[in-house]
C-alpha cells in the first residue's frame, strides 16, 4: 500500500508520522521514502524526467528493487552520511559513462557510485537510489520531511480496512489501495485509448482513400489493357483478383516502410526528449516497438489497402469495354 504517494496526490509528510503509521493495527512495516524527478533538458520541451532520484532507509533496498542484483563489483550505499554513496540504473550508467567508483554531482554534494543496478526495467534503469537521509539533505535541507510511505500489512485481505483506519487515525493522509490507485488512473487512461482508437480510425481511413487513388491512377492508365482483356474474354473475377492482390501488395510494402521509419522515428523522439543516447534503444527496439504491435499493423494495413483495391476492381469491372476500346485504338 502506498501512503500519500507523490506526485499523485502530491505535498509532503513529516518523517515522525512514520511512527504513527507503524501503530495503526493491520501495518506490518512502513517504510519512508523519498522521491524527486529530475528535468534536465533545457533546449527542447521536456515531456518526461532524465532521471528519478528515490531516497530510501539503508536496508530496505529490497522494498523499491525486489530482487534486482548489483552488477559484479557494486555494493549498496551504507547508512553513514558523510559518505555521500549512491547507486544508478545502467541507462544513467552508460550514457554518463559511469562505473562502481566514479563520482557524480547532485545540487551542492559529491557523490560516490558504489554500485550500477543490473536490471531492463525503464524505471529503475534511470534511478539514482541514495539512504533517505542523504536525498533529504538534498532536496530540502535538513531531514523533516518525506512524501512517500510503502506499506507492508499483516494481511492482504484487510488492505481496505487498514487504509481506512490509516486515514481516519491520522489526519491528511491518504492511503492508496492498488483498487484506489486505478481509480485515479483509469480516467486517464480511458481519454488516451478514446484517442488513440479515434487517430488510428482517422489513419486508416486515410489510408484506404490514398491506397484507392493510387489504385484508380493506375487503372486509368492501363485502362486500354483491362478492356483488351475483358474483349477476348478474360473472367471478371481474374482481373478483380488482379486488382485487389496489387492494392495488397502495396499495403504490405507501405506497412513494411512505415514500420522500420515509424519505429526509428519513435526512438529517435524519445532520445531527444529525454537526453538518453539512440544507440541505448536499438538494443531493446523490440521492447519499444513490441513484435505483436509489428504484426498488428501490419495484418491492418493490408487488410485496409485490400478493401481498397476491392472498391477500385469494382468500378474497374463497370466500365464501358466498347466505348474504352474504341478511344483508346
């Protein structure tokens, strides 16, 4: 269970409620955090943060990575402060070129790198995880406040009754079940997927009217050839297949294209906007673009440019074979 979590529902805590929350019957373990994006980007439009800096107790690194190893060498930060040790994701690792050892700077601070997080996850891969009371130090100065509680209960199936007595046991805090946190999200969510069906709907029409012209242009020009072949008797359903398998084949040529040019295009927006290296996504571009969305598109776009080609052929098999043959010889 989450406990006020930011930047959903945003402010901060006093670090003593943590006491307060331990007490509360149900909570088996509370364990503060807290947490800062970073924006780094100032020549572009930053949509999404570089990196996130979470500051959490030495010994319950588990609480954030789960079972995510150090890759060989590193060690997790110890709970002196004057030490100033930090551990980043391997995204921040090789685009800084940094290595268990090395130094960064955070606001006013040197730090030290003690260890690269060996995990494919896109969050922990651009963290920068310290002890709680050197992200405090960091980011407000002095060590009063959090703004994120994680939760462990004595129960799974009381997680409603706990974060009820949570909120009414201490005032303003809201504890977030998993059912409370898609609540906030579901709408959210929702207004992309209206949007995302509406564009894609859009696109594909798009689609098969560009597909149905090109496929009228070329009918016209070989106009001379289809009533040639409908004179000596070629079945109307040859030349229709004729038609429909070109559209087809240019709908699998196009979806092929807009694949591989879509797919650079992608990564190469995200790159910019996020200061991460191309080269980094190359490596994962079937995570990013995943092969199941490949083969969607694909199958759709042929399958639009064939209904297409099916409008086309029949208009082609309307027409006047006596009155083409004679313009055209």
């Amino acid at each position: 269970m989450v406990v006020q979590a930011f930047p959903v529902v945003g402010g901060n805590i006093p670090e003593n409620v943590i006491d307060r929350v331990t007490q509360v019957e149900g909570v088996k373990t509370a364990v503060p955090m807290v947490v800062r994006f970073g924006y780094q980007v100032e020549s572009v439009i930053q949509l999404v943060p570089t990196n996130i800096s979470i500051g959490i107790p030495p010994g319950n690194w588990s609480t954030l990575v789960g079972e995510t190893p150090l890759k060989p060498g590193g060690q997790w930060p110890t709970s002196t402060l004057d030490k100033n040790e930090v551990v980043v994701g391997p995204s921040l690792a090789t685009q800084l070129n940094i290595a268990s050892g090395s130094k960064i700077t955070m606001g006013k601070r040197n730090l030290t790198v003690t260890g690269i997080l060996d995990t494919r996850s896109a969050l922990l891969s651009r963290a920068i995880i310290l002890p709680i009371q050197l992200a405090q130090h960091l980011f407000y100065g002095h060590t009063m406040w959090i703004n994120m509680i994680i939760i462990e209960l004595e129960t799974t199936e009381a997680r409603e009754e706990v974060a009820k007595r949570i909120e009414e046991e201490i005032l303003g805090l809201k504890a977030l079940t998993a059912q409370e946190r898609n609540e906030i999200v579901e709408p959210l969510l929702n207004d992309i997927d209206t949007w995302n069906i509406g564009l894609s709907s859009v696109l594909y029409l798009l689609s098969m009217i560009l597909v149905m012209m090109v496929a009228l242009i070329n009918i016209s020009e070989r106009r001379r050839d289809f009533a040639t072949l409908d004179a000596i008797g070629t079945p109307k359903r040859t030349m229709f297949r004729m038609v429909v398998t070109e559209t087809a084949f240019i709908g699998l040529i196009g979806s092929l294209t807009g694949i591989f040019l879509g797919s650079i295009t992608a990564i190469f927006i995200v790159s910019v906007y996020t200061e991460i290296p191309l080269a980094l996504f190359f490596t994962d571009l079937l995570n990013f673009v995943p092969p199941l969305f490949m083969i969607t598109i694909l199958i759709s776009t042929v399958i639009v440019s064939a209904i297409a080609g099916i409008i086309s052929a029949i208009a082609t098999l309307r027409m006047n074979v006596a009155e083409m043959l004679r313009a055209e010889y």
